[in-house]
C-alpha cells in the first residue's frame, strides 16, 4: 500500500495546527472566538469544538466539544459535522459508535467539507470504517483537490502512478504534481522521482492538462 495512503488513515484524528484550504480555522483569539460562538457563528462554533477536543488554548474537555460540534451542526456548518465524526470514532468522552461517525463524516463530505472528502476517500481506499472501494476514493479525492486541498491532489497523483482506483497513467499523475505545485511549492523537491522519469514530451503534455485543471478549478 502507498506510502502516502497509509498517513491518510492511520490516524483519523488530525490536530488543528495552522489554516488549511478548505478549513475554516483562521487564526483568531480565543475570546473574539468564544464571542462570536456565543453568537451563533456555525464556523466559531466548530472551531471552539476543535479547541477542547485538542486541549489546544483550553483545557481539553470532550462533553464541552460535542457540545460545541452539534451546535454548529445546527447551524448548518460542515465541520460541526467533522468534528462529531472525531468524537465517535474514536470514542472520546463517549462509546466509540462507528456508524454514527461514518453518518455525519458523509454528511461533512456532501457539503463539501475539503478534509472530509479526502478522509473519507482514504477509508474508502482502505476499507476502513466504510466499504473499500478505491474508485470511489478517486471521486472523493477529486471533489477535494478542486476545492484545494493539497493532500487529495499529492494522494491523486500517487494514485495515478501506481494505478490504485482505476487506471495507471504517469501523465496524469505528474499534472496532479504539477497542480499542487503550483498552490505549495516544493512537489519537486519532495518528489523528484515523478519529474524526472517521463520524457519532455510526456512532461509538456502533463504541464497543459495541469493548466487546464488549474484555470478552470483554482484560478477561474
């Protein structure tokens, strides 16, 4: 199994560290945070949640979390939904309930929640949790790197590459490098490999579908 796949599900947690594409944790203080949760902000809700189930500015305190998590859900937000999938799975300040926690990750997921769809397309790869089918990790994948989320477009290309959820094409999986270079650079320093085996010929064809997927998904 890929590398890259396997640090994609092993742990399902993900700690909040800095803002990610498609995540709404923008770096704000803590009591402007607790203000605008008490508002009703769905976004603030959910990253309150995030906050004590990391222990990370507050102390950490699963029951205040899930409170924090279904609120959000109620107000509609995605991450809300994210965050009691954490909750469940891993059995944190309640029993670990696996079909709740699938229930609400495909919940994340159709609203377009970025980290979600790659999650989730792991697991599907995996057979973790959810039926393994990695043609359908492809689909969740996809959904995400449109959106920019840099793992989904890194784990396409090793896809690509290896042949895993479909066909086997190095073209494509060097345009999929090429994408994410072009949003965090360093493809190339991290992934020498993929840039050096094709022909020029081959290259130029994965640089114009790379422009292409680019123009018409990230810089409309």
């Amino acid at each position: 199994m890929l590398k890259h796949l396997l640090i994609a599900f092993a742990l399902f947690l993900i700690p909040l560290g800095g803002a990610m594409a498609g995540d709404d944790s923008s770096e704000i203080d803590l009591s402007t945070l607790q203000s605008r949760a008490k508002s009703g902000e769905g976004g603030a809700m959910a990253k309150l949640g995030m906050l004590y189930m990391w222990g990370d500015e507050i102390p950490a305190d699963y029951a205040k979390a899930f409170d924090w998590f279904q609120k959000a859900v109620k107000a509609g937000n995605a991450r809300g939904h994210f965050g009691l999938s954490n909750l469940y799975i891993a059995g944190l300040g309640r029993a670990a309930d696996e079909k709740k926690a699938v229930k609400h990750l495909r919940i994340a997921a159709d609203k377009g929640h970025w980290r979600t769809l790659y999650l989730l397309g792991g697991f599907h790869e995996a057979g973790k949790h959810v039926p393994k089918d990695a043609a359908l990790m492809r689909k969740y994948w996809l959904r995400a790197a449109k959106g920019g989320y840099w793992d989904a477009m890194t784990g396409l290309g090793f896809a690509y590459l290896k042949g895993v959820g479909g066909e086997k094409d190095v073209v494509k999986a060097l345009g999929w490098f090429l994408v994410w270079e072009h949003t965090y650079l360093g493809a190339r320093e991290e992934h020498p490999e993929v840039f050096k085996e094709l022909p020029p010929d081959d290259q130029a064809e994965a640089e114009k579908w790379a422009e292409a997927f680019i123009k018409k998904h990230l810089d409309p």
